[in-house]
C-alpha cells in the first residue's frame, strides 16, 4: 500500500538531482566548466586583479601611492601623446576601414571576379602584425630604392620636375668659377672665337648621368664661343693635370650653360654628352653662368615615418590589413539584405547613389555598428604596428597607450604606472564591449 500511496497521482517525486536547461546535471558540467574556468581566473581574472592592486603600488612594489600613479597618466607627456594618438586612431581607423569595406562589398556585388577581389582584400588579414609591420617599415623607406611609397612618389615627382644629376658638383682649386645664387659664374667675361674651360668636381662616378661620355677639349670657332664643362678629377696620385681636360675624365652632359650680360641671360645651350658647348655671337663680352638648377638636389621623396606623418602612415598599414575584415562581415550582412526593396526604389525612380544612401546603408546599419565597434576596441590595444613601424627617432611621436604600458614596466622599470595604463585601458574597452553586448542582444530579441 505504501508503494501504491508512493505512485499516486499528485504525490511529490523526490529530487534525484538538478539539472541544467540542457537536461545534464549541473554537478557534471561544473566538473566539465571546472578547466576552463581555472584557466580563465589565471589568464584573466588573477591579471586583472593584480593589475588593479599593483596600479596603487609605488615602484618598489613595497608601499602604497595612492592615486599618484593615476594622475601621472594626465602629467607626464608621453602618455599625454599616447592618449592623443589613441583618439586619432578610435576616429580614423575603424571609420576608415570600415568605410573601405562597405565600398568593396558594395561593388563586388555587381562584378564577375568579385570574389577573387574579396579574397585578394581579405588576404592580409592571414599575415600576423609582425610580418606586416616588417612589410610596411620597408613600403615607407625613406630610399626610393628601397621604399616602394617613394618611389612611386619620386617617379611621379621626376615625371613633372626632373631633378639634376650634379647636386654636389663645385669649383676645385684654381677654378675660374665663383659661386652665385645657387650656382657658379665666370670671374671674367669672355669674347667670341674664345674656348673657356668650366671645370667641376663632387660628383660621384655612379652618380653622372647615363649620356656622359669622356671630356674633349673644345676647339675655337669664330664668331662663336666655345668651351668644355667636365669633372676635372683623375684616379690615382699626379696623373692628371689641373684645370685641362685628361683622358679619363669625363664631361657633364646636360649642363645648362648660361650667358649673362649685365644681369639678363642673351643666350643659352646645353653641354653635350662629352662637356663641350657653343654658344652665338650675342654671347660676347657675358659672363658664363652655370644656374642653380644645375645643382638642385634630387627630390629624395615624403618623409613618411617623420614626425609629422607616422601615425597617419601606421594607421594606412592598419586600414590595409582590416579592410579585408569589414568587407566580408558587411558583404555577409549585405547578402541579407531583402533585393525588393532595392528595386523598389529604384522603380520609384531613386539612382544608384539614392539606393545606397538611402536603403542600402540604413539597412546595413547593425552590421556597420558591429564592424566599428570591433574595430574600435582592436584599435584601442594596438602595439605590434607602432613598435615595429615608427623608428626610433619618432617612436615618441607615434606613441600610444599600449606602446607605453611596454615601455613603462620594461624599458623604464615604473611597474606602478604601467599598471595604471593597463587599468585605464581596461576602462576605455568596457563600455565599447558593453554597448556592443546590449546591442547583440537588442538583435536575438528580435
């Protein structure tokens, strides 16, 4: 009877044990949780923790600063610089990168190899930030041999302003050229039927252009000037002879010879391949000039990781490998993207501009949210760039927060403040992932 009375309807089941939603007891998967909650305290939380505490620290370690540590992050100035250049980078990079991604996305929508682009963008995103800083602090070499951003920019420079080939040519000794203005003119004036000699040296041989040839002495025309600018500098002790042309001394080719009377050019040519020119009649009773712009120094290109530019720089290295990123989270969203609506409004008469403005991108708003936001707390951590890119003399320049919690408890040993830092750090990235959390759950709501 008490079996029965046991198994009546309405009788109360002894518990045999709670269970989670997912139907397992909760005993088993705590044992289950058990390693990766260990792990997450000693990885995460015991850091964390540490940090904290160590942030009220002095530097020994054995005494308490209070808030000493914390006001030092609005004092001292490489902080004050990091902190500026970390608002730079919150602004422009996600912004940048987020806004090349929806362009891609966008129009590889509408091409055949579309996605052969999407992989070619998305490619850098496999290469770490060490290998890509290595790449870029070579892209932004200041030698446009080396340099591939100026050397394109030398070339398009070279193409409109061609650059001189003697920017270090000079008188030698007993020279009859004195200097003027940038460049170099004749003592005396000189008379037709005349050879002058112009003699220079400083350029080095693999720095003379490709149409010198070896000097020749010029010969006397009448009714006409003539004369020979070359290097006047032969190999090895006393074999060549000062102020005359040698055998294995070699002309200017291209020199700009001017003649100047009384302040005014009358006439003008250009030295041959071997250093010889002439020049007319109206040259007589001038002085023989050779203008700066022979000796201009040649546009060497932008100083890309100077000061002034090398965070804008690092942030193009960033923008370049994260835009990959953006592109294929916003392409995905943009595959959701009901196509009705599109081809309503274009029905209605809306161009492809109105399209995107209009429909495309406020439908695309969540993801677009969800990209910079992402980005936003990526950018917030950055280090390997600015360590590896910006060089030493303007490392100072492109400082940023994470760069300077490393130079703080390593370089200079001040643990206290780098513990500050990380803490600060840690406060600027919770309310970015909170708004991002309360977003994400907004979405499973509806």
């Amino acid at each position: 009877m008490a079996s029965a009375a046991a198994e009546a309807p309405g009788a109360p089941v002894p518990p045999r044990g709670r269970k989670s939603v997912t139907g397992t007891r909760r005993t088993v998967a705590v044992l289950f949780l058990l390693p990766a909650l260990v792990l997450l305290g000693a990885l995460v939380v015991y850091p964390i923790g540490y940090s904290l505490v160590r942030s009220f620290g002095n530097q020994a370690g054995d005494g308490f600063a209070g808030i000493d540590n914390y006001k030092a992050l609005f004092t001292d100035d490489g902080i004050r610089t990091a902190l500026k250049n970390n608002i730079i980078w919150v602004i422009f990079a996600p912004t940048v990168a987020t806004a090349l991604g929806l362009i891609f996305a966008v129009l590889t929508e509408r091409v055949r190899w579309g996605t052969a682009f999407k992989l070619v963008v998305f490619m850098p995103m496999a290469i770490s930030m060490l290998a890509a800083g290595i790449i870029f602090r070579l892209v932004y070499d200041q030698d446009p041999h080396k340099g591939v951003a100026n050397a394109v920019w030398v070339g398009i420079h070279d193409t409109f302003a061609s650059s001189s080939a003697f920017p270090n040519a000079h008188p030698g000794r007993q020279s009859p050229l004195k200097a003027d203005h940038g460049g170099f003119i004749t003592s005396t004036t000189v008379h037709t039927g005349q050879t002058v000699t112009l003699p220079l040296v400083g350029v080095a041989p693999d720095q003379l252009p490709d149409s010198a040839k070896k000097a020749a002495a010029a010969k006397p025309e009448p009714g006409k000037i003539t004369g020979t600018t070359w290097q006047d500098f032969t190999r090895g002790k006393g074999v060549g002879k000062l102020g005359a042309v040698d055998p294995s001394e070699v002309g200017y080719g291209g020199m700009r010879i001017e003649a100047v009377k009384d302040g005014r050019v009358v006439a003008s040519t250009k030295a041959a391949g071997d250093g010889t020119f002439t020049l007319p009649a109206k040259a007589d009773g001038a002085q023989l000039r050779l203008p700066a712009s022979n000796f201009k120094a040649p546009y060497n290109g932008v100083e890309w990781l100077g000061p002034s530019l090398v965070t804008p720089a690092i942030i193009g290295s960033y923008v370049w490998m994260w835009a990959g990123f953006a592109m294929v989270l916003i392409a995905a969203g943009l595959a959701g993207v009901p196509r009705e609506l599109l081809e309503a409004a274009r029905v209605d008469g809306a161009n492809e501009w109105q399209v995107f403005r209009r429909v495309t991108v406020p439908l695309l708003a969540p993801v677009l949210a969800v990209v910079a936001v992402t980005l936003m707390i990526n950018v917030l951590k950055i280090f390997d760039l600015v360590f590896i890119i910006a060089p030493g003399s303007s490392q100072d320049d492109a400082n940023v927060l994470a760069l300077e919690l490393y130079r703080k408890g390593f370089s200079e040993d001040q643990p206290g403040i780098a513990s500050a830092i990380s803490v600060f750090l840690l406060l600027l990235v919770i309310p970015v992932m909170l708004f991002n959390v309360r977003r994400l759950r907004r979405e499973v709501r509806r």
